[in-house]
C-alpha cells in the first residue's frame, strides 16, 4: 500500500471541527494523550508498517 498524500476526506473541516471538539475542555496532557490514543487507533487500523513509517517520515519533515 502506498501511503495517500492528496485529500482523500470527503469533508475534511468537518473532520477537523470533531478534532478540536474532542480536544475541548482537555489539559494539555489530556490533549496529548488523546492524540496519542488516536494516532494508534489509526495506526492499527491502517496496520502497514511501511505505510506508518512513510507518513512518520513526512510528518517529522513537516511536509504534510
């Protein structure tokens, strides 16, 4: 599988108004352990190493 880089969300602000909605009224540290429950909800769900490592790649270099 190769990892997707276009928009691939049929309605990504919305998606990204559930993101903030979820984070609201957390400390930092609860903001940080959700996303880290999420990326490894997607993670596993995605479930291909190469692929996971590919999008840690871009995201490290900040080109997402």
């Amino acid at each position: 599988m190769t990892l997707k880089t276009d928009l691939n969300i049929a309605d990504p602000d919305a998606l990204y108004a559930a993101l903030l909605a979820a984070h609201k009224g957390l400390s930092a540290e609860g903001s940080a352990a959700l996303n880290a429950e999420l990326i490894l909800l997607l993670m596993n769900h995605v479930g291909d190493a190469g692929v996971i490592r590919a999008a840690l790649d871009l995201a490290r270099q900040g080109k997402v």
